[in-house]
C-alpha cells in the first residue's frame, strides 16, 4: 500500500495484520457495534507476506501484530514511536512482553485458543494413551498390533493452569468419565495452587500443562517434578516449552519412568538431531494448539471489541500485569 495515504487524516491509526472488514458482524440486536470503530483509521499488513512496515508506521498508535512466534518484534516495534497499545492474538506475551517500550499497554488473546488449545490438549491425550503413533507404524509396516493400551475412562487428570483453557479442557475431558485435579496461581473451592503439586501428582495418570510462560512457571517440571509422577504417567505440555527441564524429561522418558506429549518444546523450533524426536514414549506437535479456524471469529470478536473500548476511552480488557 501507499506510504501517505493518511497524511491528510488526524484520526488514530490501527495496525492490523488482517482486513479490517474481517472486524464487521451482522447487527445482533444487543446495541453493540456491528463493525470497527469509525472514529479511527486502519492499514491491513502482515509482515510476513508484505515485508517491513512503511512510513505510516509513525502514526500507529494500537497495534496488532500477526499471529506468528517467527516475526522479529523488536524490529517492528522500534518502528512503531507513537504506539500506545499492543494487543497480541497470543495468550501466552513471553515472546513479546520484555521488548515493550515503557509506556505501552500490552493486551494479550486469552479467550482466543480456548477451543482449539482444549481440542489439542484432548487429542494428544487420546492419541498417547490409545497408542495412535505406534498403530500408524503399524501400518505403515502392515503389521497387525494387537494389544492392550491405556484408556482415558477411570482415569485421573491434573491440570496445571487452570484458567479459561483448562477449565474449556476439563469441559471435554468429563464426558470420558475421568477424576479432574485442579491447580492455579490462587487457590479457590475445588482449585489447589502449585504448593499442593507433591501431594497431587502421584494421583494423576495425566498431567496437563497450560500454565503461562513467566520466571515462576520455567523449570516447574523437572527431575523432582517427574519423580513425584505416577510411574507410567502421562505428561502434556500445551503451555510454554521452558516449563518442562528438557533434559530431565529426556532422562525419565530414558528411563521409562513417564511418557509425554509435547506441543511446545525447550529450544523451539525443536532442531534436526535433536534427542527429543527420538526419545521413547514421547509424541510432538510443532506448537499448533491454536492454529486453527476456530482461532479466527475469536480474534475477530476481541480485537473489535478492545478497538471499540479504546475509541471510548474505556478499559482494555486482558490487560498484562504483573507476573500474568
């Protein structure tokens, strides 16, 4: 696009990297605005298909970068002098948090991946337990694989986080018949918090990461963390990969003594060579728990909605504080 096609407009400009016709609704009948705010301006640019932001850049004020974990953000962001909001389509803000000038509003997508970080989690579940790697295999090898393999049913699962994913997991996890354990930073009726993990953990057949990425959360699974596990247990990480030790994964996944299912690996992208591809017990996705369709009315829904808060001088909702 032109690098002045707003010099004449003094109405504050947003930066999306999607359409910001994808932003419009039908009218629902609530009051609520059907589309963005028009008292604010937009450019459409995804840096990744249209390379480095032009001139307008100066004049961004809310800014919404692409949903990539690839994007150099420091670049971007020192481009950006007048910025004063950023809101992410990621729950998770490590990546981006720490290179924020003073003085910038960081909101982040909680709500966004609930459905499909939930539909991820499960999956990786069902396909552990039930063996689903080694009856492809199987296949592949026209051998018929027999056998015996864990169920889901009767068993119990420890979810760690429990914020809006995890409780939209546990949605799923109920009608399989299971024991759901709860842990969070605050302690709540039927929600224990990290301190209580040494007693929670020998309880679980499963366990489920969905934690922040923060200094409190790096390293919480480690040779501690998994020696306290159900022998035989289960590990999901749909989290952060610096949650889990990796090492210390490798060395209990060495020894039998759990099996994993990973979705975010510590380093990331995991490299070729690397000894966590072939470690046994374990199965991976490259960080797809939100990549999904489902990802896509969330986001639309959410950025429409903050756009329309800051428009109003009303609050922005997700704000980033603290540690979370």
């Amino acid at each position: 696009m032109s690098d002045t096609p707003f010099a004449q407009d003094s109405r504050p400009l947003v930066w999306l990297p999607f359409d910001p016709a994808e932003l419009d609704t039908a009218d629902d009948g609530s009051g609520h605005p059907s589309g963005a705010p028009d008292t604010l301006r937009y450019v459409a640019h995804d840096p990744l298909e249209d390379g480095p932001p032009g001139a307008w850049a100066d004049d961004v004020r809310f800014y919404v970068p692409s949903y990539s974990f690839g994007l150099d953000h420091r670049a971007l962001l020192a481009a950006l002098p007048r910025v004063e909001v950023v809101q992410t389509l990621t729950a998770g803000v490590d990546h981006i948090r720490p290179l924020l000038p003073a003085g910038v509003t960081l909101c982040n997508g909680r709500g966004i991946h609930n459905a499909s970080t939930a539909e991820l989690a499960m999956t990786l579940v069902l396909a552990s337990l039930r063996d689903v790697p080694g009856f492809v295999d199987a296949q592949h090898e026209q051998r018929w694989a027999q056998g015996w393999r864990p169920s889901l049913a009767d068993s119990t699962v420890l979810i760690i986080g429990y914020g809006d994913i995890g409780a939209d997991l546990e949605r799923r996890l109920v009608p399989f018949e299971v024991e759901v354990l709860r842990v969070a930073r605050t302690a709540r009726t039927g929600v224990h918090t990290l301190a209580d993990l040494p007693a929670l953990l020998p309880r679980a057949d499963v366990v489920v990461l969905v934690v922040p990425g923060t200094a409190e959360t790096k390293g919480l699974v480690d040779a501690d963390f998994l020696a306290a596990m159900r022998p035989g247990a289960l590990l999901v990480n749909v989290a952060r990969g610096p949650v889990v030790v990796t090492d210390d994964l490798l060395e209990a996944l060495h020894a039998g003594r759990v099996r994993a299912a990973l979705d975010v690996t510590d380093p990331e992208p995991l490299p070729p060579g690397h000894p966590l591809w072939d470690a046994p017990g374990v199965l991976i996705t490259p960080h797809v728990g939100g990549a999904t369709p489902a990802m896509w009315p969330r986001a639309h829904t959410l950025v429409r909605e903050q756009l329309h808060r800051w428009a109003a001088s009303r609050p922005l909702a997700n704000v980033m504080t603290g540690d979370y």
